[in-house]
C-alpha cells in the first residue's frame, strides 16, 4: 500500500495450471494417510505396484546379459532416433506381429515406459474438450494425464460380479461427438481380470458402431494365469484402429527400466499417415527411451526362456489363490479372483465395520494395527474396495491374509440379514 | 451428399492440434532439402549434435563400469521414485554444490534427459497466453515445445561480433508482465560461445530487475576450452531463483541414455515449495529416468577421471581451431571461434554468392557437389549462418575445411568493395 505510486516489478512466481492440474490420486490419498505401522509387527507393504521390490521376482538373467552386451558394444551411446532404433522397432514389431493384425517397424513408436507411451497416445489422439471414456476401477494415469491437458474423462463401469467385464450399455451411453477414443486395459490394474475374446469383440463392437478408436493399455499382456488366454485387442479388431501401449516394465519385471511403446494398428488405414506423424513429432520433445536399453531390445525379447515367464504367471496365480480362499472365508470381505496381472481387488462390507467411514479409514487402520498396507480403492475411484498386490514372497502373502482376517474379526458388526457369515 | 439423412457415425480420426503444433524446425529444413552427396566424394556429416557418431569421443571405461556394476547389483530394476532415486538425487546435488550455491538431494529433479528436464522446467513456470525468451540464434527445442504448450515466444538476439553475447537492451525491451522466464543457454548451442563472468552478472540483473526467473539450459557446463571458465549462472544469482537443466549428455558423452536433470537454485524462497511441487506432480505423468543409470550416476559423477574431461575439451578446441583458422581465410565465409560446447557458426555473405538465395541452398549445394553437410542456421533461425559439429575426427574436419573452400571459390562472385579478400 505505501508502495502504490511505484511501478517496480516485484517477485510473484507462481506454479503453472498444468502443474496443479496434474494431480495424482494415489499420492494424494496416500499422503494424506496416517501410516504408522504397529511397532510389534513388521510391515508388510501390498500396496506398490512394482514387483521387485521383495527380490522374489527377479528378472531373467538373459534380460541382464543382454544389457551388458548393449553396453560392451560402445554403439548404443548416442541418440536415438525419436522414436526408437529402426532395429529394435523391428524386434518388436516381430515379436508382437501375428498373420491376422501384421507389424512392421513403422508401427512401433518406442517411448519412456507405458507411461509415456499413453501420455504419447492420448496427445495425439485428443484435443482440450475432448472426452476420453476410461475403466472404473481403472488405473489412475489416464485420468492424471488426461485432466492435465484440459481433457475431460468419463469413467465406464466395470461389474465386479462378473469378472470386472464392461458395463457395454454404460460404456456406449457415455460416447458422444467429442469422445476421441475408449481406453480398455486388459489384463486390468487394479482389477486382474482378464476379457475373453467375446467380451473384446462386443467392446470392439461398440467402437466399431460408434466409430471412436481405442488405445488399449496392453503392459500386462500375456500375464494371465495358465489355463487362461490373452487376446490382444487388434487379432479382433477388422476395422478398429487401435494404439496399444505395452513395455518391459511388468512381464520382463524391470519397471525402473523406463522401455514402452506403442503399437500402432490401422488395418483400415483410419489413422492414416496423420496419427503416426503426430506421434513421430511428439516424440522429438523427449527424444525416446535410454538406448542402452533400446540396444538390448533384441535380445531381450527373442531370448527370454518361455519359462521365465511361465514361473512369474504361476507364481502369480498361486498367491492369487492363495489370497483369495483366504479371504474369501473373511466375514465381511469379498475379494474377486483374478486371471491375470498381478493385483486383487477385495470389497469391504462397509456397514459390517461400523468403525471406518471408508475404504481409506479401514486400510488406515490396518496399517496401524496390523502393519499391512493395502491401497484403498478410493484411489481408483472404486471406494469400498482395496487392492492386493500379489507380487510379495508367499509367507507375507499368507501372513497378511491371517492378520487381515484377525483386523476384520475383530471390527466386524454384522447388522444384517446377511450377517450370518459370522457364524462360519 | 447422398447421406444427408443419416446420423451414422463416420470415421474421422484427427491428430491432435497440439501434435500439429509440435514443430520441430531442424527436421522441417532438413527434410525440405535435397541432400544427395557427390558419389565421388565420401559423405562428411559436420550436421549432427552427437559426439558418438564417429566413434572417435567414447565416453569413459569408468562409465560403461558404472552401467554395469548397477545392473549386477540387481538393485536399479524397480521403480524409482518419478524424480529419481534419493541417492542419486544427492550424488548430483553434491557435484554441483558449491557455498555460494548448495545444493541438497531435494534441489535436485532426474529427467530423462536434459530435453525433458527443460520440458518440466517450461511446463511448471509457464501458462499459455504466457511468453519466453529465448536466444537468437538459439536451440529449437525451446520453441518446439513453448509453441505446443500455447507460450509465446520471444526470441532476443546474441551479438557475433561480440562473441554471441546477448544484447541486453534487446533482451530488456522484450520482457512484460507475461513473460515467464528467460532462458540462458551457456555454453551455446549453436554458437559455442562462453559468457564471461561480467556478462552473465549483467543478464542476472536484467532479470533481477524484471524479476523474471532463469531457465539456464547448461547442458554443455564445464565444456570449456583450456583457459576459458565456465560459471553457472545460479553461482553469481543473489535474487534471481535459477533452474538449471543439465545431464550426462554431451560431457559424458552418452547422449543415448537419456539422464538430465534439473537444479533448483533458489537461495531467496521466491519459487517457494510450490514450483518444487510442480515439478514433483509433472515428474508423475512419465516417472524418470531410466534406474539402471540413476544407479550408475553416482560413481559416473565421482570416479570419471579428469583427464576424460580435459581430453574431451582439448579435443574440441583443438578442432575448433582448426575451422576456423581454415575457414577465416576462405573468402566470403565468416567463422566465429567459439570457447566452448562443440560448435562453431559460419556467417555466409550471401551477396557474394549470387547463386544461393540462402544458407539452406547454400548448404544443399555443398553436399551435392561436396559432400559435406552443414546446418543451416536457419534451422536456429539465423540465417546466413551455417553451424559446423566439431566431434569428427581431425582428418575429417581438415577435408571437410578443404572441400567447403573448393566450394566457395568455385561460387564466389564478389560484387562489392570489401571483394579485396579474393586476391589472398
Ligand atoms: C495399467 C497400467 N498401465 C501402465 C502402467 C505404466 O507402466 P510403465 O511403468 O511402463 O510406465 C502401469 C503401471 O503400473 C499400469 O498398471
Ligand atoms: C542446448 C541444448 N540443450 C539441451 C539439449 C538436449 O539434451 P538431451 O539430449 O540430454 O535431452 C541439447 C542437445 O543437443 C542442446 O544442444
């Protein structure tokens, strides 16, 4: 006020809109927890996506030779073009290409994990104003990265008493003339289910009569329990045109690894030339994936043994099995077995546990008296569920279902007809 | 025409505005342009920013050792946090510290590489509707990516006949209320130029005045020639809050790898927690660096030995010198010695020669009848300039040197006074 006459700049620098417009619901509602672990017990964390954390789940030692091979060779430290090595496009168009929906190194853009993958599909594919139609329960990016760029998102429902398969009514009553593509994520995070082949053709039916493409989030592709078939969308799809975003990050267990991409499916030449230059051109602000990673492609993908990943889907089915019988018998608690991935998601009965107001306030608790940490599905936009990461050594698995079951005994208060499950 | 009546969707799939908007003018020009080499003469490409290519700069044996020891630890496959391992984080921020400037873990964002350390660093200070400035002639990736996002930008010039320094005048006038930031990029490409200590004190008080923070692209820090210092900026800043992006690119010679980052200088609390909080958010939307070289960059930063360095840069000058000792008495061009970083630019006096209307026909023709390929520094926007990479091999830039006079002379007509300099 005794400085109005004076025109002199003075220092304001402000955050930009984008940036707080980035929100992140997992770190949000995590951070806002109170995750004081039980002193007596040791923590156990089935919370974090990452399934090296506990050392059980290595990656295969051809993955690691590979990289080192990249490294001895002195040609892997330059650039890159934007998109990726014309060779290590190739390996993977080969490994993914299939007689009914055929790649070439063209269709593969490379990119810094799944993550920048999709951030990559969704900018080209939607304009601010744009809708984009994503799974609920679904994995939080979508939304994260859409919001940011002034895109609006409309969630369709996943029916959890059947397998978390589309809501396809739900999902067609929400497309309109400014949605720009459907994501479908299958194997599904958080979920673990897996779609069988009729249930992608009626989603692709859907598209198809509404003519809106798909970017199908595929990063747990060929993750689905022995007895169970993964189907890549575009087999399925005869005019569709589909962007489907995979990676190292989960089947090859190197996350921290950062190597995505982007097939990029247009039997009906619908994308045209536009969408893969739109892609090229959004490439060159990051210029691609680290090389010495792009170098060990190749090797990675042709000479992992079919028994690495048949060892991580049995383990990963086991401890499903595991965790799900042993909740399935917890009054109060229903989980829904999984296919696939590596998660399972497990409602709560809120009205039997009058104590928590939520699924957030419950795994709170569990934390604070039983030192287990599962994430609550609020972060998923799926209250009254949480999530279980099946990834963690077998004896924590069976140790955390016990202490979930002594928590739920003792905060359970049936006030219900259906309460009888506390007799058995 | 004839399905006036129908309300059938059709399918219309449009790249997004924003991958329309994502311009990227070298590649523009350089497609533009016909680029068939002499079949006589073997192809010498002075036109790309990589140090790799020939094979004549490898990176460090301590470097490559790094990458491996971190992928035998079996600890760098999992995921990171999105702006990089805490310890890695700390291993940069104590390179870098410095009393008149510390640096803690905190201070410090991983990017994958230097380009998307400059994207977060744009993204998190500026809006749309915003303006930048940037240098003339200067790096297009700020452009590139300023234009995407809807900034505006404002391009300020550097003066070649005072070794590329900026004229502040210019640079003062361009600034306004919407201007969100100023970005310095020193040592520079394309000029190779080094700021003295005394310039770049005058820049920081131009923004200190405006209060306008710095973006300080010092990817190219420490490439100094023998005898030249090189200071970071935020080292003589007692006000201005300074991000300084840098990487492992161009000083350890792995531009491949993709590891940049971001330093946070705000000694004066005027970014506060909330651009740190920007950037933290931004860092989500595609998770960091690749984590087999976050683990590798502590002992890449601590146990490199000097004498790389000084090999790197003596190299460099040495090359430098040899240009521009060739092409300063090649009549018609003008080389201006750089100090640092690995460039040299070459005025043209296009009125001498008649035949090109500009430094891109110029150039196109020194391939086709030499094949020797220079930048146009149109793609810089300074035209009638050309930027020569000096990482070849000495044999290389000798020849390429002898092949552009050969050109020159065979396509230079003097029509004005100072035309003296074709009788040397
Ligand atoms: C469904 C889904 N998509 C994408 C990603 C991101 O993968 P990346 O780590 O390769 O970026 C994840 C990671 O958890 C995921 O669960
Ligand atoms: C001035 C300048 N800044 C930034 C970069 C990008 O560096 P990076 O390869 O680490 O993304 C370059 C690359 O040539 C550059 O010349």
């Amino acid at each position: 006020p005794d400085k109005m006459k004076s025109n002199k700049p003075r220092w304001t620098v402000r955050a930009s809109e984008m940036s707080k417009n980035t929100l992140n619901p997992i770190r949000a509602i995590v951070d806002g927890m109170k995750l004081t672990p039980n002193p007596e017990k040791p923590m156990i964390a089935l919370s974090i996506g990452d399934p090296t954390v506990f050392g059980n789940l290595p990656t295969d030692d051809t993955v690691l030779q590979a990289m080192k091979e990249a490294i001895d060779s002195y040609k892997y430290n330059g650039y890159a073009p934007s998109v990726g090595y014309q060779k290590s496009r190739e390996a993977v168009a080969n490994f993914y290409s299939r007689a009914e929906a055929p790649l070439e190194s063209k269709d593969v853009i490379l990119a810094s994990g799944c993550s920048q993958a999709i951030e990559l599909a969704i900018s080209v594919l939607c304009n601010p104003g744009d809708n984009i139609l994503v799974p609920c329960p679904g994995f939080s990016l979508y939304k994260t990265l859409a919001v940011s760029m002034g895109i609006q998102v409309k969630l369709y429902n996943l029916l959890p008493e059947k397998s978390w398969e589309i809501d396809l009514q739900h999902l067609e009553s929400l497309i309109d003339e400014k949605t720009a593509c459907v994501i479908v994520n299958n194997p599904s995070n958080p979920c673990g289910s897996v779609f069988t082949k009729d249930h992608l053709q009626k989603i692709i039916s859907v598209a198809s009569r509404n003519c809106v493409p798909i970017l199908a989030d595929e990063i747990y592709g060929d993750m689905v329990f022995p007895g169970r078939d993964f189907y890549p969308m575009a087999h399925l799809s005869s005019d569709v045109p589909i962007l489907s975003c995979g990676g190292l990050a989960k089947r090859w267990l190197v996350p921290g690894w950062r190597m995505g991409w982007i097939l990029i499916y247009d039997s009906n030449n619908i994308f045209g030339n536009e969408i893969r230059e739109g892609l090229v051109k959004l490439s060159q602000r990051i210029l691609g994936p680290c090389t010495v990673v792009q170098g060990a492609l190749e090797s990675i993908l042709n000479n992992t043994p079919m028994e690495f990943y048949q060892s991580t889907v049995s383990f990963l089915k086991s401890n499903s099995e595991i965790c799900f019988s042993e909740l399935s018998t917890v009054p109060g608690l229903n989980p829904v077995m999984p296919s696939g991935a590596m998660y399972i998601m497990v409602g709560i009965e809120m009205e039997q546990f009058p104590e928590f107001q939520n699924d957030v306030e419950f795994t709170e608790r569990l934390v604070t008296e039983q030192s287990v940490f599962c994430l609550p599905a609020t972060a998923f936009e799926y209250p009254n569920f949480f999530r279980i990461v099946v990834t963690v050594p077998e004896e924590m698995m069976v140790e955390a279902c016990v202490r979930i079951r002594e928590f739920c005994a003792r905060h359970y208060r049936p006030h219900s007809q259906d309460s009888n499950d506390l007799d058995q």
